[in-house]
C-alpha cells in the first residue's frame, strides 16, 4: 500500500473527514508537478551543473493560496 491508501483507511477507521487527506495528498502532488514542469522547461533539474551559465536560471518562486472543494490549498509556484 502507498501512503495516500494507508491515511484513506486510517481516516476511515477512526471516522474523519476524508477531504484533508485529499487536500494535503493534492497540495503535494500539485507542488511537485510545478517543480518537475520547471525542470522540464529549463532542461535540467535542480542544483545541477547543466544550468551554470545558461541564462536559464531559476529565480525563485512565490507562494500563492487556492480555494478549492477541498479547502485552501498552499502551493509554491517557480
């Protein structure tokens, strides 16, 4: 079992909401889709050498709120 399967049945058990444990399982997926479409973008992943020099650089990112069905989510935009 991975871990989102792993909370569904703990969440279950003892009753709870499920929508945290979309909205965290989502704000996690969504983060990690923005880095790796970065990577992609640029052609070379994070802290690697490939990018010295290139006038294609990363220049940070900027946190931004979104409501959504499931509540607010946190996501890191590059």
């Amino acid at each position: 079992m991975n871990e989102l399967t792993t909370e569904i049945i703990a969440a279950l058990a003892q009753k709870q909401d499920l929508d945290e444990v979309f909205r965290h399982h989502l704000e996690i997926a969504i983060n990690q889709l923005l880095q790796t479409e970065l990577a992609e973008f640029l052609g070379y992943e994070r802290y690697s050498y490939a990018g010295i020099n290139t006038g294609n650089n990363r220049n940070g990112s900027y946190e931004r709120s979104f409501d959504t069905k499931y509540d607010q989510l946190n996501l890191t935009i590059p």
